[in-house]
C-alpha cells in the first residue's frame, strides 16, 4: 500500500470537500424511528426521577439533584444528536479509524489516570471532564468499534467472504480494545465490546469460522481471568448466588446480606408489582433497600411501580426501535451505512435484553446498564449519538413509491 493509499483510506476525513454544504445530508428522516425513541426517553427520564428521589434526597439532601443532572445530559445529547443527524453518514466512515484511535488512547489515559469515585476505588472506568462531569471512554469504545468494522468490513468485502485471514487483524484489533476495557475492571463492558465486535464481523459476510475463533478468544480471556482471581474476586460469588437462586436453593445470611442483596431487593420489587404496579412513585425497594435503583436495576422499580404489563409495554417498545433499525438499514444503499445502523440496532437490544435478563436472574449481575433509562452523562451522550447516526442514514434510504391514483381518481 503506497502512502497515497493509506493517506486517501484511513484518514480521508482530513480531505477538503470543496464546501461546507457537502457534510450535511438533505432529505427527511425517519420519523416512525424518532417517535419510539422519544417515547422509550421520556419514559426514562419519568422512571429515572421516580427511582432516584429518595436515593437524592438521602445523600445530597436534594429529592431533583439526580434528575436534574439526567435532564442536562439529556438536553445536551439531543442537541449533539440533532447536529449528527445532519451530517452525511460518509464523514462518519472517513473518520471511523480515527475514532478507533481516539477510542484506545482514551482507554489508556483513563488507566494511568483515572477519576477515583469514593466507594468504587477498584474501579478506573472514569475521567474527570470539566463542566460535563465525569465521562466512560468505554461508552465512546462501543461506537468506535461499530464504525471501524463497519468500515472495515466495506472496505475490504470480497476478501472478507472469501478469505478467513483477512478477519483476523479486526479480531485482534476488537480483543485490544475489550482487553482495555477489562483493565479497568469493567467486565460488563468487556463482554458487550466482544459481543458487539464479532456480531459486526458475521454481519460484514466473514465465514462461520470466525465465530470459533471468537469463541476461542473469549474462553481464553475467562481463562485468564479466573486464573488471575479477577472472576473468583468479583463474579464468583455472583454467580453462585445466581446458580442458588436459578435451583431455588435457600442462601446463606452472609450471602442474602452481600452479593445477594441486590438481586433479591430485585425480584421483591418485581414481585411486589403484580399486573398493574403500586402506582407511579410508590416503590418500597427503592427507599434504601434496592442499592442505587436508578442505575442498572431500574427496571426493577418500572415492574414494581407500573405493573408487569407496563414493563413488557416497554420491552416491546425496545424490539420495535431494534426493529425499525434494522428496516433502516436494510433500505440502505451503502454498504457501510448498512452495517452501521445495524451494529447500533444490536448493540441497543442486546444492553437492554441483557439488563432485563440480570435485573429478573436470568443471568448473573455483570453491571449493565438500561439504555436511556438508568442515570449517567456518558452513556446518554453516546447513546443519542448513535441515534443520531441512524437518523441521518435514514435521510437516504429508499422511499416507497406514492401509490398511482386510479383511473376514477383521475377522472
């Protein structure tokens, strides 16, 4: 590859358009896709305010101190969301190694140092950002690892479907930044990265092989892990609560008062809903009994306060964004579009499927959050962009044809 060659494909973005005009898509976006995500955010801000006051109240002696920060990040990410909407989604493939980049050196920086939050001192998954707060590079490492592969995957097609080595390199490149991740001792984020990198390299045409190679990465990666004490540490006594629950085995005191609070203050409040919920607002598990309820377990409170048919309203409001993602995408043209809108569709289903899955014990709690419902700046942020992303793919997609009028209608 000559210089020329790598200059014009890696870093096209440096490349002058001639006009300013030349970034910004034209044409109207989806709306079907912008009123279910509106609905799934205002919802999640409501459910946010009601899980958070007593917890804001009782540490910040502020009942709106939390919600009030979720409405600025909120507004702030909209706002970006709106501005990347209008942007061509061909600036987003031009600059898909470069984000990758800034991906990997944010993870590093975050390593050496990181934004020590009291309580969660073995954790260094934050930066100290001035004005916004704090931020998670591993947010911004979700996107990044959807746009290169996107990319990648486009740039490199026929190879891609014909050759199994040619996949390789963006395995290697996906195991480095999980590897990151999982130094932060972020294992939840780690898993997701992985699952989020080998779906977008089957959905790129790579052979079925690659899944064995992936697989194999992954149970290295357990295998390190738990040789090195990380899983026996923090996952193994999760995980054996989970396997007592899943057998309806009674727990141990010290289990019920430790790894087991959590997930049983759980299953009490999605217990406690029944059909139609306690009313909005009248959750018990979350006055100090459900730890930070308006985090990961926040689905906990929507079951209990508004009722198992609410909930499962909710789930399916989230099938359907998935859904209208995906309809996005396969309308599209461009192949690295496609791909892009595909990965993101996935990538929000499967954080709320598996949220869903730890907050009812489906699977053991690994700390991931609800999209747009559980607190946190970063998320939000990255979250709105990505649906950014998709709303302005969808400026381009293939629009049905008005149906011809009628032989009477003309006459």
């Amino acid at each position: 590859m000559t210089a020329k060659q790598f200059r014009d494909g890696y870093f096209r973005i440096l490349r002058w358009r001639g006009s300013f005009r030349n970034y910004f898509a034209t044409g109207g976006f989806d709306g079907v896709f912008l009123a279910l995500l509106m609905i799934i955010l205002i919802s999640g801000l409501i459910m946010m305010f009601s899980a958070s006051y007593v917890y804001s109240w009782y540490e910040r002696g502020d009942p709106y101190y939390l919600f009030k920060k979720q409405l600025i990040y909120t507004a702030v990410s909209l706002v970006a969301m709106f501005i990347i909407s209008h942007i061509r989604y061909d600036v987003f493939e031009d600059s898909a190694v470069l984000a990758l980049i800034a991906a990997a050196v944010l993870l590093v920086i975050v390593l050496a140092h990181p934004k020590v939050i009291p309580g969660k001192e073995e954790f260094r998954r934050w930066l100290e950002v001035p004005v916004f707060g704090t931020f998670q590079p591993s947010e911004f490492a979700k996107i990044a690892i959807i746009m290169y592969c996107a990319w990648a995957m486009d740039k490199r097609r026929r190879e891609v479907e014909t050759r199994l080595w040619v996949t390789i390199p963006h395995l290697a490149v996906i195991a480095v930044i999980a590897g990151l991740v999982y130094k932060e001792n972020h294992l939840s984020g780690t898993i997701l990265i992985l699952a989020i990198g080998i779906i977008m390299v089957f959905l790129g045409g790579s052979k079925m092989q690659i899944f064995a190679i992936g697989f194999a990465g992954i149970v290295v990666l357990g295998i390190y892990a738990f040789a090195s004490g990380y899983i026996k540490d923090y996952m193994g006594e999760r995980i054996e609560v989970w396997q007592k629950l899943l057998q309806n085995q009674e727990l141990t005191a010290a289990e019920a008062q430790g790894e087991g609070w959590q997930i049983l203050q759980s299953l009490y409040a999605i217990g406690s809903g029944g059909l139609l919920g306690m009313g909005f607002g009248n959750s018990n598990q979350k006055h100090l009994y459900l730890p930070e309820p308006q985090n990961d377990f926040i689905y906990a409170i929507v079951c209990e306060e508004l009722g198992y048919i609410r909930a499962i309203i909710i789930m399916l409001l989230f099938l359907l964004l998935v859904f209208r993602g995906i309809y996005i995408a396969l309308r599209c043209k461009n192949r690295f579009a496609t791909l892009l809108t595909l990965g993101i569709s996935f990538q929000i289903g499967l954080e709320a499927g598996l949220n869903m899955a730890v907050v009812t014990g489906t699977v053991p709690n690994t700390g991931i959050s609800l999209p747009f419902f559980s607190y946190g700046g970063s998320a939000m942020l990255m979250l709105l962009a990505e649906m950014g992303m998709i709303l302005s793919v969808s400026r381009t997609v293939e629009k049905k044809p008005a149906k011809e009028k009628s032989a009477n209608e003309q006459a």
